[in-house]
C-alpha cells in the first residue's frame, strides 16, 4: 500500500542529488530516448523497478514494474510517453521515451524499489532535450534575436542563460538572468547581449547587437542550474562580412580585387554583340550582291540594245514601239505608183533568241490619176537601212 503512493508523493533518494551520472543522452525535440539498466538477476529478479525524475532532492515516480493498485509485479509497463520493461532472465531494465519535449530535459534514475519509500540506483543519466538547430546567416553589423519557449510551470523562476558552445558539452556563459535569495531578476545585459525571460508566456528572448565574423559559431539558449545547463535552443550563427559598393574613386581597386565576374560579364557581352555584328554583316553582303547583280544585268541589256540594233527614232510617238510604220516621203496627194514608199522598224531591246520580228508593209491607198486609170500591177517595196556597228561592239 505505501509503494502505491509513490507516484503521487515520490520517494526519497539518499544523498538528495546524484553527482555522477552513468550517461549523459541528447535528443532533438520528437526524438525517442532508450536506456538500459543492468542489474544483479538473483537479487533483484522478482523486485520492483521504477523510472524516476530527480527534482528538489526528491524522485518522481514515472512508470514502475509494480501495479499501483494491486500491488502485484508485472514485467512491462507504460504510463504517458514512458514504457519500462523488465527482463529478469538476463537482468536488464529498458526504458523507453518516446515523443520527447524540451521540457523532459532533466536528471532520471533507473532504480530498484525499496521500504519505506526509497530506492536503490541502478542508471543515473542527464538528459538534454532541444528544439532543432536553428540556422541564422546575418551580415556584420546587423542584430540576431532568438526566442526560447520552456516550461513555465516548472521552470519559471529557473535561471536562464545564453552561451557559447565550445565542445558537445560545455558552453561558455555570456549572459543569464540572475536568481536573487528574495527577488528574481528576469533581464540582464552583457557588452553587446541582452537576455530577457517572461515567466507568463514562458519565452526567453536573447539579443545580440553589432554582429560580428568572429561571431560565428554554435549557441545555447539554456536553463542553467549550476553547474549543469540544459538546453533549450542551438543556434548555429554565421555572420558574413559586408563588402563596400564599387565608388568612382575606387572603381579600379573594386575590379582588380574581382576580376572574375567582370571578365564573365564582358566575355558575355562580346559575345552577343559579336553574334549580333556577323549576322548584320551577312545581311549587308548579301544586299550588296543583289545590288552589283542587277546593276551588272541592267548594264548588259543597255549594252546590247545599242549594238545590236540602230533604228531612226518614230515621227509618231503614239504608236507603240512594237509596230512597224510605213510612211511615203511625199504627201499622200501627190503619190504615185512609181514612188518608193519606206518602212521604219524598231526593235525590242534584248530579243530572245527564240523569238522573230516581222514587219508588215500595208500598201497606201492611191487617189485616182490619169496612171490609175489602168489595170496595172502594183509594186510595193521595202527597204531597210542599216548603219554600220561601232567599233568594239560584237554583234
């Protein structure tokens, strides 16, 4: 009957805190945590086993081998998050902890159940349970400001603190809230850190100003119970130096100090321009071509038109170049049937081979005179003049 009470009343534990811990266990916040506790299987086989949280000289009882209510032993059992199990033929206690919080950060023992509300330690261990890295890259001379949530039922009157982590497990103290014997003073400031706890919302907000490249490095938000520290927060701090904008007067300094990207960027630039001159260049050529061929085409026809042909240029200029006109020398009045009647020509420029010129000698209708008043034969003539070529010219 009195062992069922230790889970609302807790049990004593000689020598009110454990200073030697028999492991030292980390854990990210939702991760699960599992010790082993050996034992002697001959004496302790057949006695209860508990898993305890140490806390003001006192170990609360978590979950134990021995039902509360019936007294009786069972060799496996969970309550909450926390499952023990009992292997009497080897000797081993396992305790499990799943789903863990940063507020489970503590000491535990893993012990033997004994009279009068005592226990005997099997495993003493520290667990540090944190939220998981935060990661933070800042420019120098800008400020980091981190909130660390904890249990503000248990540990709002705990003192917190802002370290800086040199190893797994030490850190070095920058700046904490102090716990006074009659006040407690929730905000403190050290150089260029400031730390401020509120124990309503439960939040520790720390604040670093004027960052600088020598602070970069790992960070604890803890609660710190000297001279253990429990952690709250890691946060992995990188602060980049910032590089001056290029001025007119340290234009060349700014370019010799980064060749590279100038390089590229001009390499691209010629590049592109380079691209963008050829194909001008080829579209120019080819208009140039064009030009010379028809140029060069027109030259040839005016050159041939003239040699081939010399024509006497047509009185009537209303009738189209592609007929042949026949004109007396005379008027028409006075013709006679003895007269020569003459014939103009002119011709296309450029003739094709293929083609033919023709030309067509209408004969002039003859008034009546005393010479038509016969029958007589007409006679019609044509005659073509043609002009010596100029010299050089083929035909």
């Amino acid at each position: 009957a009195p062992i069922a009470a230790l889970t609302d009343q807790g049990c004593c534990f000689p020598g009110s805190q454990a200073q030697v811990y028999d492991a030292m266990e980390s854990r990210v916040e939702g991760q699960s945590l599992v010790i082993q506790c050996p034992y002697n299987a001959q004496q302790y086989s057949r006695t209860g086993k508990t898993w305890c949280r140490l806390r003001e000289k006192s170990c609360f009882l978590l979950v134990s081998t021995i039902y509360p209510s019936q007294g009786r032993y069972q060799n496996k059992a969970t309550a909450g998050r926390a499952t023990i199990q009992d292997d009497t033929r080897k000797g081993t206690v396992t305790i499990t902890m799943e789903k863990l919080q940063v507020q489970d950060s503590g000491e535990y023992l893993c012990a033997v159940l004994g009279s009068s509300k005592t226990v005997s330690r099997l495993t003493a261990i520290k667990l540090n349970v944190y939220k998981e890295v935060q990661e933070h890259d800042t420019l120098e001379g800008q400020s980091l400001s981190v909130q660390c949530p904890y249990n503000r039922e248990l540990y709002k009157r705990a003192e917190k603190a802002w370290c800086r982590s040199t190893t797994q497990s030490t850190c070095d103290i920058l700046v904490s809230t102090d716990t006074g014997i009659i006040t407690y003073h929730n905000g403190a400031q050290n150089g260029r850190a400031t730390i401020h706890d509120n124990p309503q919302t439960g939040i520790v907000t720390v604040t670093m100003e004027k960052l600088q490249t020598d602070d970069t490095g790992v960070y604890w938000c803890v609660r710190y119970e000297p001279p253990d520290l429990y952690r709250l927060i890691e946060v992995k701090l990188t602060v980049t130096k910032v590089i001056p904008h290029a001025s007119p007067s340290s234009f060349s300094l700014s370019n010799a100090e980064c060749p590279c990207s100038f390089s590229l960027s001009n390499e691209r630039t010629f590049i592109i321009l380079g691209v963008v001159l050829g194909v001008l260049f080829i579209l120019a050529l080819i208009g140039v071509v064009i030009l010379c061929t028809r140029k060069s085409r027109r030259l040839k026809s005016k050159g041939h038109g003239q040699g081939d042909c010399v024509y006497e240029e047509p009185r009537n200029t209303a009738v189209s170049q592609d007929y042949s006109i026949m004109n007396n020398p005379k008027d028409d009045k006075q013709e006679r049937p003895q007269d020569l009647k003459y014939a103009t020509l002119t011709f296309k420029a450029q003739p094709s081979p293929k083609e033919s010129i023709y030309a067509n000698v209408v004969p002039c209708q003859v008034l009546e005179t005393p010479h038509t008043m016969f029958p007589t034969e007409s006679v019609e003539y044509s005659s073509i003049l043609l002009k010596p070529l100029a010299s050089g010219v083929k035909p």
